[in-house]
C-alpha cells in the first residue's frame, strides 16, 4: 500500500511541508480553523509566506473533516504550541490535534510531531491521548516520532529541502519509514537522533541559545547607551578578534526564540532544578520595549519636548523584518508603554494585516493610502521598530514626515551609519 499522509494543523510549519511532500504522496491539509481550510481551497495564504500554485492545490485535499483522513497512514502534527499568560507551556492544541489522530488513525499508523516541546512530551503527554482515542497500544498497534520544525518565518534562503532534518522514532520499523518520507523531500540530508527525547530537547536549546546569545548583546547595549557608547561601534570592533560571535540588540518577539525557552525552563522546574540563566534572558529580552521608551524620553528631556506633547511614528510592527507575523511581537508592548502615558501614536506596517492587531493598536495604525496624506514635519520622534525592504525603500519619505533634527531610533541599525543622525540601541 502506497502511503497516505495526513498534516494536522496546516499553517507557516504545516503547508509547505505539505506542498512539499505532495510531490511524492498523497496528502490531506487538514486544520480546525475552517476559514483557513476555505481560504487554502482557494489557494490563498493569508501570510503570503507560501505561494500555492494550482497544481499543488489540486494535489493536496484541504479539509476540515476529520472523516477524510481515516484512509492515512502516516499523520505529522503541526499545531501551534505557545505559552499562557504565567507562560507555561499551553499544549491545548497538541492534546486535541492528537485527539483528532487517535479518533481515525488504524494499526501501523505512524504519527509524528513536529511541533516545538519540552523534552519528554511527545511520549508522556501526547502518546497516552493517541492511545485512549484510538484504543490502540503504541508500539505495537502504532509507532509514533518526533522531527522538530527549523524553518524560519520570512527567510527565502532556508527552506525545508536545504534545512538538515532531525528524526527520532519509538522504534526501528517506524525509523525507516520516518526516515524515508523526509529523505524523500530534504536535499540538505536527515539526522537520526539517537532519542525522540534527544529531538526535542535539540529543538528547544536552538532557540534557547539565540535568546540568551541576543540577550547578552542587549545587556550590553543597556550599559553601553548609559555610558554614552554606541553599541554597534563596540561590537564591530569587537568583530574583528577571530572567535567574537556576531549578535545584535534587539526586541525578541515571535512565537519561537521568545517562548521555547520557557518550555525548557518549565520541565526543568517541574524535574526540581531552577533554571536561573535562561529565565535571566528572558527578562532582559522581554525589557528592551522599556529600554526604548525609555531611550525616547531620555532624549525628550534632555531637548526639553514636552512628554506629553510629542508625536511618535513607529515603522514596523510584525515580529520581525520582511513577514507579517505579528505573534508575540514586542512592538505591541513598546507601543502600550506610550499609550499608558497618552503619548500621540501612529504606526505603519506595509505588511501587517490590520485586523490581525489589537482593536487598540488598530486605531492607530496608518494604511497605505492614509500614509501619502500624511502631513511633512508632523512627528518629533520615528522609532524604526521593523525595518522591512518596502520600509528601507521609502525611509527618505518617512524622513520628510519627522521634524528637522528630529530623533530616529533605527532598533536593528537598518540605516546606513549616521546617515539620518539616527541612534541604534
Ligand atoms: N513558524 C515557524 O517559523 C516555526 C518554525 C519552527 C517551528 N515552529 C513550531 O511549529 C509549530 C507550528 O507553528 P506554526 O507557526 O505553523 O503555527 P500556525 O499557527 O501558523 O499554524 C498552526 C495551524 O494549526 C491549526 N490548529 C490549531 N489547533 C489545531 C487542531 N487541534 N487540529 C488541527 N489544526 C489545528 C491552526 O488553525 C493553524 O492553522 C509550533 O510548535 C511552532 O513553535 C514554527
């Protein structure tokens, strides 16, 4: 019997893996939000991450009934995996999209997660769901693996077939068969991990890594501007010794490098040891919107510009250059610690859909048309928050909105050097 692959959950993870491994099977697209489903059908993708070509819509069945998928054989789940409000891990989407599984799969399915998790999750929060669904046993009805996910919103230079894949298996039947599909799509080659424990914690510590790598670099830039130093002068000298690593401050938003390390941390505490590193940079992460604000003010002062009176235009708003993901974006806080001040805001994003921002945020927010009409020195400060290719395109035309010897923050230090008399963090 020639395989059948059911993707659970096909958003920014979930699509391309399934055009993708359309080429070589037949696939089911299924998702529980049916306006995705509608939208897919008509082969539109609201994040415009993903192009879907006709022939690739033909090939997958996009669906929302669960029914559809009892023919597969193998299911690779891909549903979101964020953290709640005490940002514990929220794994709502896991258990029911394994509950999905367990309720059609039959003998010798396979099933894999990709989703990101803590390691030991797969086997003891999403197995158990598979086997009281399905009534089955794993490892002797079903086998089931886990292959972690590395694409990376907005990149057109790291796809799925040039990223190498990691692959972990319950046992040696289902490691063949993982292993085959996935060779089967990925030119950059497949890794056995030696556990599907091994597979997720790899997953969880990459972006652990990049969080406490960019959390240093922020530490440093807080101390730096307090010194009157200019960060970036500081680490391109810094570059040139042969093992200095090349990391720039920055807000750390996202639905990746800003919450898996709390996936970590929360199985670490839940084994009794206390994490203090990894949460440490979290918190200064998650305090750099505040190191902006107050960056703003500092400069307010010391031009003596009445807090009160000053106009703010942000440019960018998505998590981070060139995508219009807005999941867990640091914008949103830098923008509420001016509104919790009644500052005048307004922000632009070419790229953002508009109903996707909080109904606050969306008040605010300037569309394309509203931006030509925009009057020239209105604002006192830009904080270039996201510099997306269309912002850096017509910066000149954004400049012209800002007051003479207005402040610029450039935030990712887009601009060319000391071009706009900008600071960078
Ligand atoms: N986006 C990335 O760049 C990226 C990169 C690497 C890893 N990941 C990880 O991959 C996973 C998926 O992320 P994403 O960005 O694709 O999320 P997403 O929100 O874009 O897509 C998930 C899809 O799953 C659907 N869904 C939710 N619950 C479901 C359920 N019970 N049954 C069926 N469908 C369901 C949603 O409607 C959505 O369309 C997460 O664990 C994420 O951390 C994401």
């Amino acid at each position: 019997m020639s395989d059948i692959i059911s993707i659970i959950g096909v958003g920014y993870v979930g699509l391309p893996l399934a055009i993708k491994l359309s080429k070589y099977f037949k696939v089911y697209g299924y998702d529980a939000n049916n306006e995705r489903i509608d939208q897919l059908k008509k082969g539109i993708d609201i994040f415009k991450d993903q192009k879907i070509s006709n022939k690739e819509k033909k090939k997958i069945k996009f669906t929302n009934n669960i029914n559809e998928l009892e023919n597969s054989n193998i299911f690779i789940v891909t549903v979101p995996t964020p953290v709640k409000k005490n940002k514990n891990p929220d794994l709502s989407h896991l258990i029911s999209a394994s509950k999905t599984v367990g309720s059609v799969m039959k003998r010798n399915s396979i099933v894999i997660y990709e989703s990101t998790v803590y390691p030991g999750c797969t086997e003891e929060v999403c197995v158990p769901v598979l086997e009281k669904y399905s009534k089955l046993k794993a490892n002797f009805d079903f086998f089931y693996g886990y292959s972690p996910e590395r694409i990376n919103v907005g990149d057109k230079k790291h796809k799925i077939e040039n990223i190498k894949k990691i692959v972990s298996s319950s046992n040696k039947y289902s490691m063949k068969k993982i292993f085959k599909v996935y060779n089967s799509i990925i030119r950059a080659g497949v890794y056995k991990a030696e556990s599907i424990k091994v597979a997720e914690a790899a997953k969880v510590i990459e972006n652990t890594q990049r969080d406490l790598n960019i959390a240093l670099i922020n530490e440093l830039s807080i101390i730096f501007s307090k010194l009157g130093i200019n960060t970036n002068e500081v680490l391109n000298a810094a570059l040139t010794k042969w093992n200095f690593v090349k990391y720039e401050p920055g807000l750390v938003g996202g639905h990746c490098v800003g919450v898996d390390p709390y996936y970590l941390t929360y199985k670490s505490k839940k084994i009794g040891y206390n994490p203090k590193v990894i949460l440490s940079g979290r918190k200064t992460n998650d305090q750099m919107s505040k190191h902006v604000y107050d960056l703003v003010n500092k400069y307010a002062k010391k031009n003596h510009i009445d807090k009160k009176r000053y106009k703010v235009l942000v440019l960018g708003y998505s998590f981070k250059e060139n995508c219009s993901d807005i999941r867990n974006s640091k914008i949103e806080d830098l923008v509420n610690h001016f509104l919790k001040k009644k500052t005048y805001i307004r922000i632009h994003d070419p790229l953002v859909i508009i109903t996707h921002l909080n109904e606050y945020h969306q008040k605010l927010f300037l569309e394309k048309s509203e931006i030509n009409n925009l009057k020239d020195n209105f604002f006192d400060v830009l904080i270039l928050a996201v510099p997306h290719k269309e912002i850096l395109g017509k910066f000149k035309f954004f400049k012209k909105k800002i007051k003479k010897n207005s402040l610029i923050i450039d935030i990712k230090s887009a601009l060319e050097k000391n071009k706009f008399s900008q600071i960078t963090l």
